[in-house]
C-alpha cells in the first residue's frame, strides 16, 4: 500500500480508486505553492514546540527534514518522488516525504494540524507573494508609460483623441500615455491592499474547523510567518479563500488597462491609420499574405485578459454556494483563483515587452489631429468666452463646420472672421491647429502641456512611493 492509500489511517481498509484519485488531486498546479507550504510547515513546528507538544529535539529533527525536502522541491527530485506515490495535494505529499525522512519525527508535523488550516496558510502566504509581485509589475508598467509620455511631452506631438471612436478634439500624445498609466497606479494600491490582508490573520492552529485540544502557540506561528495575528475564527478562517479571491481579482482587472491600451494599438496599428508601427519582435507575418505585419500579441493580451476576469468570477462563484467552513470545492476554486493570477502574470509581461516595441508615428498622427473638425469645441469655447451662452455657442460653430464641411475644407481664418462679426470684434481668437488646440486648455488634468507636466509630476511621486513599498 502506497502513502496515498494509509494516509486516512485505520478507518479504511482498502486503497482508493486511483482514477479518482487522480481525479480529485490538484498536486501538480499546487507544485508552485510548495515553498509557502514548507513555511507553513516550519511555522506549525514552532507552534508545536512553543506550547511544549514536541520537544526542541524533535523541532529540530523536523526542520532538518523540511531543509532537506526544501532543497528536493528546488533540484525537482522532490516532484519525482511525488509522482510515484499519488498524492491528493502538496500539503499531504509534503507532509509524508517528512514521514519518509524520518517516521518517529514526521509523526509528529501534523499534530494539531489538518489540511483545512495548512492550506488556508499556505494560501494566504502565496496571495500575499503575488500581490507583491503584481504590486512590482503594474508599477513597472506605470514607469515605462511615463517616460514615454515625457519624450512626447518634450516633442509636443498631437493627436486626434476620439471618444466613441470618432474623432473629438487634439489630445498631446504625452496625455493618452498619462491616461495609459494611470489605471496601473490604481492597480498597484489594489494589491497593496490585497497584500495587507492576505498577511492580516493566520488560519494556522484551527484545526479542521474547531481549534485543537492541543496548547499551540499560534502567536509564535503568526510572527514566525508575518501575519498581524492569529485568525479569531477557526470555522471561518479554514473555510475563507477571501484574499487569494482578492489576488486573482487585483491581477485580472490589472490586465483590463493592458487590453484596452492593446485595443486601441491594434487599431492605431493598421497602415489604414498608421499610428504606430509594431517591431519586428513583436509582429506576427502571415503565412499567406506576404506584406502584414500583425498585431498577435496585442490581440492575444485582449482574449486572454477575458480569459482570466472569467477565472477569477469563477474561483468567487465556485465559494458562493458553499455554506461555512471547509468544502472540497474550495480545491477547485483555488486552482482557478490561482490560474487567473499566472496567466495574467504572463499577460502583463507580454504586454510590457511589445509595447516597448512599439514605434509611435508622431507625424501620421499629427497630420490627422484636426480631421473631423476637432477644433470645434475651441471655438465654441472662443464664442463662450466672449459672452456667448453655450446654446448660441454651439450653434454657431456647428454652422461652421456644416459649412467647410459643404466647401471640402478645414476650419481657417474665413471662419473665424465670420464668428468675430457674431461676437463684435474683427475675427475670432481661436486656435486653428491641433498644437494651439491643446494650448488652449485652461483646466487642471487637462491636455495642455502644463497641466500634463503637473500630472506627470505628481504621477512619478506616487509611483516613487509605490515602487519603494513593493
Ligand atoms: N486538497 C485540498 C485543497 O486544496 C486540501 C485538503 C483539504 N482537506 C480535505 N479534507 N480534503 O483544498
């Protein structure tokens, strides 16, 4: 009889069907969770020796296994090993390899102890990691954005800012990269949090659900780890997943700034518009049309950031049903919270590594920054200022543009003479080009240059705070 068949101990008495064993074991997703399992593990020990349940040799012969086991999981022998038996989860499997290394001490790790706590621990200590680890990313991101926006702000270079996709008024490139980071400043100080709570109360020492009879000594566990406390609620915290759930959220929707940033790459992307031109370490040929030049990883960054907001939903759905405390279907959940967080992981990557590619046509999109009449807004605006109500305003300059519109000409010196006579002075003060559009702007967070560069300004503070927390 293998370990997988004993590990129930006497209340069985013959092995389970490996096929559904296989069936129920998430061991090899769980492989990436073995180094925070083995701190739990170490953590547990101590519990067990500070409350005088083991004694320091016994601490000691048990922390030299998990040494040990912890240099297996890093050669890959471990997994090996793993492999031969078959093993429900990390935390089991783990746990008999210690047995393995030496039975009179490996008797005692799972004293007080069941897999409910261990893998609500060893969750939270992954989900802490990886909020880190977003935290790092999405700053990362933000960084590279706002030096790009500061090159364009030194050039000036304007476009066509859209909404509805239609032309709308000139925008600074240096104020779309702004708007570009300012998603992933807000995902930084979600996985702040995330991290925060995830180290807030340790599940370690309740047991199945209930507690145990056993005096551990959760506070030495909780320091040892760096959680805040113990949990005060071992029902609740064997049966709560609520901070990886949090994680796999704060990693999807850190993916949504990334595939709508991809969205409008792809459409800036075709030589219809040519706003930018993919490099050639990020651009897929076609196998049959010898002159594309696509935008794959764009694409793909847009697909697989639906992919995981569907994984994360569903690690959330798979727990809704579930009333308190621990039920299998938190193993399924689990893997979906935790696929959610790796492959948006890779996302992010993918995304940072082709955008740096990406060469902005600064002159493409100057040329079009005032096609669609985009100036209209300013010269309503000019009409405004000069005492006009927005009503008449509008009116007014939406004549215009019906007019020009009718000759197959742009905005220019004609019009503003003919709204100067509606407002009494000789020609209307206002800007004609897309440079003096931008310019114009009088608002904070506005697309003028100063009020990007105040942006910007305030924008690399954050980030320098946010950096230095990761
Ligand atoms: N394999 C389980 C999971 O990942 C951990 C063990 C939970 N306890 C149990 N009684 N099956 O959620």
């Amino acid at each position: 009889m293998n370990e997988a068949s004993l590990q129930w101990g006497g209340r069985f008495r013959s092995a389970p069907d490996p096929a559904l064993l296989a069936f129920g074991s998430s061991f090899e997703e769980d492989l990436l969770l073995a180094r925070f399992d083995l701190e739990t593990s170490r953590a547990h020990v101590r519990a067990l020796m500070g409350g005088g349940v083991i004694s320091q040799d016994t601490a000691a012969t048990l922390e030299r296994a998990l040494d040990r086991v912890a240099a297996e999981i890093d050669d890959g022998s471990f997994a090996i090993w793993a492999r031969k038996g078959a093993f429900e989860d990390i935390h089991g499997a783990i746990d008999a390899r210690v047995r393995e290394l030496d039975a009179e001490a490996g008797g005692w790790l799972h004293a007080g102890r069941s897999r409910n706590d261990q893998v609500a621990t060893t969750l939270s200590l992954y989900a802490a990691a990886r909020a880190r680890d977003g935290m790092a990313r999405v700053t990362t991101i933000a960084i590279a954005l706002v030096a790009r926006a500061r090159n364009a702000l030194a050039e000036g270079s304007v476009l066509a800012g859209t909404t509805h996709g239609q032309p709308a008024q000139p925008i600074l490139l240096a104020f779309w990269l702004q708007a570009a980071a300012e998603p992933f400043v807000r995902g930084a100080r979600r996985f702040a949090s995330v991290a925060k709570e995830a180290m807030e109360a340790m599940p370690l020492g309740s047991g199945a659900l209930a507690g145990s009879c056993l005096p551990l000594d959760r506070h030495a566990a909780a320091r040892y780890l760096g959680f805040a406390r113990p949990s005060r609620n071992a029902l609740d915290a064997v049966g709560t997943r609520d901070a990886l759930f949090a994680c796999a959220d704060a990693w999807a929707t850190s993916c949504v700034p990334a595939s709508r940033i991809a969205a409008e790459i792809v459409h800036w992307a075709s030589p219809l518009l040519g706003y930018v031109r993919i490099g050639d370490a990020s651009a897929s040929g076609s196998s049959l049309m010898p002159q594309k030049r696509n935008p794959d990883i764009f694409e793909l960054v847009r697909a697989g950031t639906q992919r995981v907001l569907g994984d994360a939903r569903t690690a959330w759905s798979a727990s809704a049903p579930l009333g308190l405390s621990y039920h299998r279907d938190l193993q399924e959940s689990k893997q979906s919270a935790i696929a959610a967080i790796e492959r948006a992981e890779s996302i992010l990557e993918a995304f940072a590594r082709a955008f740096a590619d990406l060469e902005f046509d600064v002159v493409e999109m100057e040329r079009r920054a005032t096609l669609g009449y985009t100036l209209a807004t300013d010269l309503a605006d000019a009409l405004i200022l000069h005492g006009l109500d927005a009503r008449r305003a509008h009116r007014l300059a939406g004549e215009r543009v019906a007019l020009a519109e009718e000759q197959g000409r742009p905005f220019d010196a004609s019009d503003l003479r003919a709204l100067g006579t509606q407002v009494g002075v000789e020609a209307l003060e206002a800007p004609l080009d897309a440079r003096a559009g931008v310019r114009a702007k009088a608002t904070d967070g506005s697309t003028s240059p100063e009020a990007v560069a105040d942006a910007l300004d305030e924008l690399e503070k954050e980030l320098f705070v946010l950096a230095g927390a990761v």
